[in-house]
C-alpha cells in the first residue's frame, strides 16, 4: 500500500464523555526508501536479478512503527471501553436511585392526596347531613303552614257571614259605618293572610327542593371523592412487587377535560358553600314562619278588637284625608309639570353631550391610525 500500515482506519468508540487524552503520541511513518542495486560491469546481472524483490516493501523501522500504532489504537481503545463500563454503570446506579427517589415522591404525593380527599369527602358528608336534617325542620314548618292556612278558614266564613247578615238591615239603618268596614278589612286581612301563608307554603315547598337538589348535588360529589379515594389508595399500594401492575402506553397523556387541583378543590368549596347558602336560606326561612304564624295570630285578634270600636271621628277623618288629598294633588301636579320641564332640560343635555363625544370619537378613530409601534396605548388614548 501506498501510505503504509499506519494509514489503516481509526475504529469508532461511541462515549458519553470526552476521552481521556492518550499516553503515547503517534507518530506518522516515515516514508519508504527504495533501493535498487546497481549493475557493477557490462558482464554483471547481480543488479537485474534481485530488482524484483526489493520493489514496494517496508522497512524494518516502518513495520515496527506500525505494530507500535497498533498497541496504541488497541490500549486506546480499551480505555475509551472501561470508561464507557464505568459510566454505563454509573448511569444505571444513578437511573434506579432516581427512580426509587421518585416513586417514594409520587407515593408521598398520593398520601397527600387521600388526606386532601378524605378532608373533603368528610366535609361533604356533614354538609349533605346538615341539609338532611334542615330539609327534615323545614317540612315540619310546612305542616304549620298548612295547619294555619286551614285555620284561617273559619274566621274568614264568621266575617263573610257577618256581612251578609248586615245587609238585611232596612233603611236608614243601612250605613255603611265603621263597623262594616271593620269587618270588611278583617275579610281582608284574612284574605292577605291566606296569600301570605300561600306564597310561604310555596317559597317553603321551593326551598325543600333546592336543599334536595344542592344535597343531590353534594351527594354526587361525595361520592366521586369516594370512587377517587379508593382509587388513588388502591395507586398508593402499587409496589415494584405487585403482580397486577402492567405496561399502559396511552396513560401519560393528560386529558383536556381534566381538572387542576385548584379547579378541584374550587369545585367541592363551591358546592358546599352553594348548600351552605342554601342551610342558611332554610334557617332563615323557618325563622320568617315563626315571626309570620305569630304576626298573623296578633292581627287576627287585634282586628277582633277592632270590629268592636266605636266610629265617631269616622266622618272627620274622611273630610281630613279629603283636604289633605287635595293639598297634595296640587302639589303632585306641580311637581309633573316641573319634571317635564326637568325632562326637556335633560333631553337638552343629552343633545349637548353629542359634540364632545364626536370630538372623543374622532380622536379615538384617527389614533387607530398611528403607525407601528406608535400605536401605543398611552395615557391620552386610556383619557
């Protein structure tokens, strides 16, 4: 060959560090020396008969040199090879500590989470159980509710009643006097009585729904809290032992659906605080029952009372009331004909707004054409 033995190809050594540098440089080989021999007379072919064995061949220095590069391609080789052993091993050493590390993480981390579920599961357990127990109260006040609004029947006939009797009574005696009127408001009054007790029922048989639906509501989300803490507890005994661990390829990527631990806890603090609103709506519900079954009780008995006073100052009260109903008539239409005055002045003011909101308009829309970066959204613009 041409170039000799020390131009052979370098064997490739794939590391994962730069190699060390080598002990011995090598050196290139020197290049050949022929030597023919000469013819020595016009008789001698001593020359001619060994030209042929001395064409193309090393020298003994250059076969030396070229076994003394290979020593040193093959130890150079064998280092880059224990470094490569060391670092394999050192790599695999390092990839099973980590991954110890991480699964002791990620076990900690599902501990983490049981507690968090758990925290939350309990707190919806005593939320669906306090909306129970409210749902329970509530319908005993619409028991009441009920039993009043039949008890309302009877002084309601006793009035019509009275009324009708009232009207069988001759001329002059048939005057529309205070009495009548007594016994009129008290129709009345137990008329309103009844759509109060009526909107009540129906407000009290509406509030019992939605606690029913807001402990619906928590009941589904206590049990998700339930499916998820047996399974991330079921994930936290999951060892490198276990024989119902398998290989699932598809389970690294994360679900566009899925929620962030803030969404999530958000979503049970929402829930419970919506059914907390809810209790507390009830609590005041039954409160207002209480102060309406007793506010109604006092008006019944106090128009009773009523009914039994006298009517002297009946007819000045009427002739009072007139006067003052027309005072304030005058007064009322005054007062229309200032505000239609008042209207024209700020229909005016309206139309007096319009140039300056085109001045504004205009600024706006020729600023829209600043160029670049000088479309900057500066003060002036925010003004």
């Amino acid at each position: 060959p041409a170039g000799g033995a020390g131009t052979m190809a370098q064997p490739t050594i794939l590391l994962t560090k730069e190699p060390a540098p080598q002990g011995v440089q090598v050196s290139e080989l020197p290049m050949k020396v022929c030597e023919v021999a000469l013819n020595t007379g016009p008789d001698s072919s001593s020359g001619l008969a060994t030209a042929g064995f001395r064409t193309a061949k090393y020298l003994p220095d250059e076969w030396f040199q070229s076994n003394s590069n290979l020593y040193h391609r093959a130890f150079s080789g064998c280092e880059h090879s224990e470094h490569g052993r060391a670092e394999s091993k050192e790599l695999a050493d390092h990839t099973a500590a980590l991954a110890q590390r991480t699964q002791q993480a990620s076990t900690t981390t599902l501990g983490q989470r049981l507690q968090d579920i758990h925290f939350w599961k309990s707190e919806l357990q005593k939320e669906i159980e306090d909306l129970d127990a409210e749902t329970g109260l509530l319908a005993a006040q619409k028991l009441r509710l009920e039993r009043a609004l039949d008890a309302t029947e009877l002084p309601y006939s006793i009035a019509t009643d009275n009324l009708q009797c009232r009207e069988r009574r001759q001329p002059p005696d048939l005057v529309n006097d205070v009495v009548e009127k007594e016994l009129l408001k008290e129709a009345e009054l137990i008329r309103n009585i009844q759509e109060l007790l009526k909107r009540t029922l129906s407000q009290t048989i509406n509030q019992m729904r939605l606690n029913r639906d807001h402990k619906e509501i928590c009941e589904r989300d206590w049990s998700d809290k339930v499916e998820a803490y047996n399974i991330d507890d079921k994930c936290g005994r999951y060892s490198n032992q276990s024989t119902n661990i398998q290989f699932h390829p598809s389970s690294v990527k994360v679900e566009e659906s899925a929620s962030t631990p803030e969404t999530w806890a958000k979503f049970s603090h929402d829930n419970i605080y919506r059914a907390e609103r809810e209790k507390l709506a009830s609590i005041n519900l039954r409160v207002l029952i209480d102060n309406i079954l007793h506010d109604v009780s006092t008006d019944l008995r106090r128009q009773c009372d009523a009914v039994k006073e006298a009517f002297v100052k009946r007819c000045e009260e009427l002739d009072d009331a007139k006067h003052k109903l027309e005072h304030h008539l005058k007064r009322v239409l005054q007062e229309i004909g200032d505000q239609e005055a008042n209207i024209a002045a700020l229909k005016q003011a309206i139309r007096d707004k319009e140039a300056p909101l085109k001045v504004a308009q205009t600024r706006l829309y020729d600023r829209s054409f600043r160029p670049n970066v000088d479309l900057c959204r500066d003060e002036a613009q925010f003004r």
